[in-house]
C-alpha cells in the first residue's frame, strides 16, 4: 500500500525537484510542463482493471512502450520540446523504478 502513494508522489516530486535544478529562472513553467506527461498514464484506460499495483507498466501500456520512450528521448533532444520530453523520459524512469521495486518489497 506504501509503494503506490510514494510511487505517485515521486511523479510530483522529483519533476519539481529537476525543474528547480535544471531551470531555476522559470521552474514553474518547467515543471508544469514535466507534469503535463503525466497525460501518458492514460493509456491504462485501455486495460482492465485500469490500475493494478502488482502490474509493470513499463512495454505493457502502448504509451510506455519502447518504441514510446525512443519518441520521448527525441522530444527531450529537440530545445522546443525538451521539457515534455524530460517529463516523459522521468515518468518512465520512475514506473521503471516501480517495476524494479514490486519484486523487491
Ligand atoms: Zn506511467
């Protein structure tokens, strides 16, 4: 029960901590930006049950899918998409996290 409330608050967390470090001037607008890739958790709702905490998302969801994060590393190296893509690229980094984490705790 504890993984899936730190798993959600590390999505709020850890793109505000990387808007402050990368882009103190404008942080806000950079982590707003890194939160709008929260979008691609939409994904579950072509799944039943939409949520399942035993489940790895990460190449089961289309949007978390390989061919997905290798789009999400193109955002991130184009300078007008780099925030969504840096928002994408942590979001999947912290589902793998999770992924790696279900079959520690
Ligand atoms: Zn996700």
């Amino acid at each position: 029960m504890l993984r899936p409330i730190l798993h959600l608050g590390l999505h709020i967390i850890v793109p505000g901590t990387m808007a402050k470090l990368l882009f103190s001037d404008r942080w806000k607008t950079a982590w707003m930006w890194m939160m709008s890739a929260m979008i691609i958790d939409l994904d579950h709702l072509l799944t039943n049950p939409i949520y399942d905490p035993n489940r790895c998302g990460i190449n089961f969801h289309p949007m978390h899918s390989l061919p997905a994060i290798a789009v999400y590393a193109l955002l991130a190296a184009i300078p007008k998409t780099r925030l969504v893509g840096f928002g994408l690229l942590i979001h999947i980094i912290l589902d793998g996290m999770d992924c790696v984490w279900m079959n520690v705790i």
